[in-house]
C-alpha cells in the first residue's frame, strides 16, 4: 500500500527506522518485509519496518493463504533466478494514541514463531499479561494485533488451544477499567467468534461509554472513529449507541417516579412501619439534597444552595445530561447515597439498595448472554458462527 493511498497522506508519516531483522528460523530460505502502519489521531500515520527470516514451508503448512502466496504462482513465489527470496507485507492497525509499542510487529513476531513450532513468545508476551490483576490496554491491544493477523492469514486453528483452555475469558471484563479496553475486547471476541466475550464487552461498553465515546453523528465523516472500532461493523456501534441511550432514559425515569413520590409523600413509597412513612420520606428526600448539594453548579442553583424542587430537576433526563454522563457514574449520583441516615426499621426504604437490582438488571445487561442474543441481528451471528468455524477448521499440512 502506498503512502499516496493512506487517509490524509497529506500529513507526513512518522517514520522509525527499520527494527533489527528477527530470525525466527537459522536455516530459513524467505526474507519477510513487514511494513507495519498505524493511525494516530489527526491523520498521522506511524510506520515501522522489521525482516523476518523465516523457513517457507512451515509457512506453507501453517497457512493456506500462504501457501497460496508463496507456492500457486503468485508474485511472492520464489525467484527463478536464484536471487534472495524477499516478500513484502504491509499490515495497518486501528487508531492508536500515542507513539508506543506496534502491536501489528508484535502480533507478527508470535504468530511466525507459533507457525515454526515455537510457544514461548506467545506464553510471555500475552498469556502473562492476560494473568495480571489489573490487564493493561497493551496487553489487550497484543491480543487484538496478533488475532487480527490469526484472522487475515487463516492460522485461527493454531491457537484453539489456547482460546480454550489458557485465556481467562470470565475473568479479563472484571479486571478491564477502560472504555478502549472494553472496545478492544470485544473485537477480540468479534475475531474468535466468542460470544461470552462480546456480549460481556457490549454491556460494559453500554455501562462505561458515554455519547462522545461512541460519536455515531461523526462516525462517517471522522475516519479517526471509523477506524477505532477497527473490524465492529458501524451498525453494531449505532446499536450500543441506542441501547445506551435508552437503558439512561429508563434509569432516570424510574428514579423520577420514585422522587416525584417522595415529594409528594406517597406512604407506599416507605417499606417500613407505616405510620413513620411521612418522616422516612422526609429523611430520604434530605438525604438526597445534601448528596447533589455537592454536585457541581449545573444540577443546583449556582450558589451552593438547593431545594426541595431543584432535587426533582437535578436528574431530568436531558440532553447535555445524557451527553456527559456514562452509566458508572449515573450510579454514583442517583443511587449510591451514602450519607443518607435511615430509621431504625427502614433499611430497605435505602435508595442504593431499591435501585441497585433495577441498575444491574437494566444498564449492566444483567444475564448478557441472553440479552445480547436477543440484541443480536442475523448478520451478527452468522458472522460469529463462521469464525468459530474457522476455529475448528483442519487445514491438510503436506510438506
């Protein structure tokens, strides 16, 4: 791919000096020139180059695509002439933030050695970082370069093993913090077709993400977002768009209700001893107040002070609201009150502990694997399917 072809080549590609060649095979008869691109927001693009000598028959058997490449004819075969045996590859990665390690040259690295019979770079390099406490966006973002390549090249069957049996799945969304790393995950599971790890990703991705995150009004014309969500088609990034919005909507409305009850005393609003319900309604109803006299000027009346009406207009749902909040937050704000006193008696009249189920069941897509099947289009999952498919593929290795 030329420079001339790259979005926004206007803007000069940075450029690192070729990386020292790796010898994944001593007695290797092909030479691998990797160009490896990234995008860094704003249209720059990142390029490094690296050699692999590598043997070609262990690519041969590994890939079918290789050995289509290199072996049917094509103009990667092997020159007649005697000359060196040099095939150039380029590989383009999504949008990237700053200037760090190339995933895409990292991906390569572990997946030739992986082709030669060669574990061991793919046990330190991803399998340790996927078993840290905390995972790293980098160790997700390794993931994703070497999957994307697994994918491209058709060697998805080399690592069943390990999509298996070694990679942690139930425990990586617990241990992710971000919205990039939750974006990243799922289209590590949109490559290996598994859908626990997507449906996980989509809801934590409703939960953490706000609009600007998912910026569907710009995603057609701000190739910097397009190619964030690298192989997420744009139709499933407008459904988490959707889906978000509307589980924000419902949560504010239901807490609207609640408080519009309180204001107007309704006794069946308070769970304990009725005869108390006026003053457990009075309790809640301060106990809120104080808690969103801290929020910031915009949900009070700009002097500090706030009232018993402003309570109610604190969480109505509108736009510029919406806008800025994700659902973590929205958690924090309406329903985990923690200076709120209860009477003795009334614990669960608490608003964190009435609305923590209704939070979990709604916006954390409580149950996710149903609830994204019953979210998910035709397309969605036949595209699931077939990259199972591909996982369980047996490839005829002949030499």
């Amino acid at each position: 791919m030329s420079d001339s072809s790259l979005p926004n080549a206007s803007v000069e590609p940075v450029r690192n000096p070729v990386l020292p060649r790796v010898t994944i095979d001593t007695d290797g008869d092909l030479i691998l020139k990797v160009k490896a691109v990234s995008y860094l927001v704003g249209g720059v693009t990142w390029e490094h180059e690296q050699e692999f000598l590598v043997d070609s028959h262990a690519m041969r058997c590994a890939s079918p695509v290789w050995k289509s490449m290199l072996f049917l004819g094509w103009a990667e075969s092997k020159p007649s002439d005697g000359s060196p045996w040099v095939v150039k590859l380029v590989e383009e990665d999504e949008v990237v933030d700053e200037l760090s390690e190339n995933y895409l040259l990292t991906g390569m690295d572990i997946l030739l050695h992986l082709t030669h019979g060669n574990v061991a770079p793919l046990e330190l390099v991803i399998n340790k970082g996927l078993r840290e406490d905390l995972i790293s966006y980098r160790a997700l973002c390794r993931l994703r370069g070497f999957l994307s390549l697994c994918d491209k090249y058709d060697t998805l069957p080399l690592i069943k093993y390990w999509a298996e049996h070694v990679w942690q799945w139930r425990s990586l969304p617990h241990t992710i913090q971000t919205f990039d790393g939750h974006r990243t995950l799922l289209q590590v599971g949109w490559i290996l077709g598994n859908e626990e790890v997507s449906c996980s990703a989509f809801s934590r991705i409703i939960l953490i993400s706000t609009q600007k995150d998912l910026a569907i009004p710009e995603f057609d014309t701000n190739p910097d977002l397009v190619r964030g969500w690298g192989i997420i088609p744009k139709e499933t990034v407008e459904k988490l768009y959707s889906l978000r919005r509307n589980r924000l909507q419902d949560i504010i409305r239901h807490f609207q209700t609640y408080l519009k009850a309180l204001l107007e005393h309704d006794p069946d609003v308070c769970k304990g001893p009725k005869h108390q319900s006026h003053l457990c309604n009075d309790t809640i109803l301060a106990g809120i107040i104080r808690h969103h006299r801290q929020m910031p000027d915009r949900r009070n009346n700009g002097d500090g002070r706030c009232n018993w009406k402003s309570a109610y207009s604190i969480v109505l749902a509108t736009d510029p609201y919406l806008r800025d909040i994700n659902g973590t937050r929205l958690l924090s704000d309406l329903f985990r009150i923690d200076d709120i006193q209860m009477l003795e008696g009334h614990d669960l009249c608490c608003p964190a502990k009435r609305f923590q189920k209704a939070f979990d069941d709604n916006i954390r897509m409580k149950g996710s694997r149903g609830s994204y099947r019953s979210q998910m289009d035709p397309e969605e999952g036949e595209h699931l399917l077939r990259q199972r498919e591909k996982l369980e593929e047996k490839y005829e290795r002949k030499r």
